[in-house]
C-alpha cells in the first residue's frame, strides 16, 4: 500500500529534523533553521528520485570497480547539489564532510524508515 499525504509529510518532518541534528553532530555543517531543513528534506527526496539514478547508471563501472564504495561518493553529490541549491541558508564546509554527512543522514533515515514507499 502506498504512503498517504500524512505520512509523506510526517517522513519530510522527521528528514528536517535528522538534517537539523547534523549541524548539531559536525561543527562544518550549518543549516539556517528547521524551515531550511524541512526544504532541504523535500529537495533530497526529489534529488534521490530523479537525479541520482542517473548517477548510479553513469558511474556503474566506477561503483563496481570499487565494490560498492563509490556510491558513498554518489551519496555526497547528491547532498551537494541540494546544498548548492540553498546555498547562504544550508552549507558543509568540504566535501569530505558532505560524504561523512551524506552517511549518517542515510543511517539514521534508515533508522526512522524514512523514504520507504510501502508499509
């Protein structure tokens, strides 16, 4: 069964609130506030649907070669861009950063099952 409009918008809450606590967990990760963060949120969502497929397919050869690791780079990208997008209000500082952030947001939204579509 497919997600109603509450829980999507319980699941964009709760990713504002895990992308909120990163600027609590790393000192070189700034968000503005939960406002940001719940935008941050939806746009990670619309980023992981349609853009980071794309990814994946392209760099196949290089996350295969790697056993796997270069999706965490993958990962960072995609943070990146979203990061790009709220540039003054959401930034990390390096890019090495935005990997290690990338793994943890996707820790803990596992965690809280965000972003599964069936029940």
């Amino acid at each position: 069964m497919k997600k109603g409009i509450v829980s999507l918008i319980l699941d964009f809450v709760l990713g504002g609130a895990v992308i909120m606590m990163m600027s609590y967990f790393f000192d070189g990760v700034y968000v503005k506030d939960f406002q940001v963060a719940f935008l941050v949120a939806i746009v990670l969502a619309l980023l992981n649907t349609f853009i980071k497929p794309i990814l994946t397919i392209i760099a196949l050869p290089i996350t295969i070669t790697t056993l796997g690791l270069f999706q965490l780079v993958i990962n960072g990208f995609v943070l990146a861009i979203a990061q790009t997008i709220f540039a003054p209000d959401f930034y990390i500082e390096s890019f090495g950063l935005t990997v290690i952030t990338a793994i943890v947001i996707s820790i803990l939204y596992s965690l809280l099952g965000i972003g599964k579509i069936n029940e």
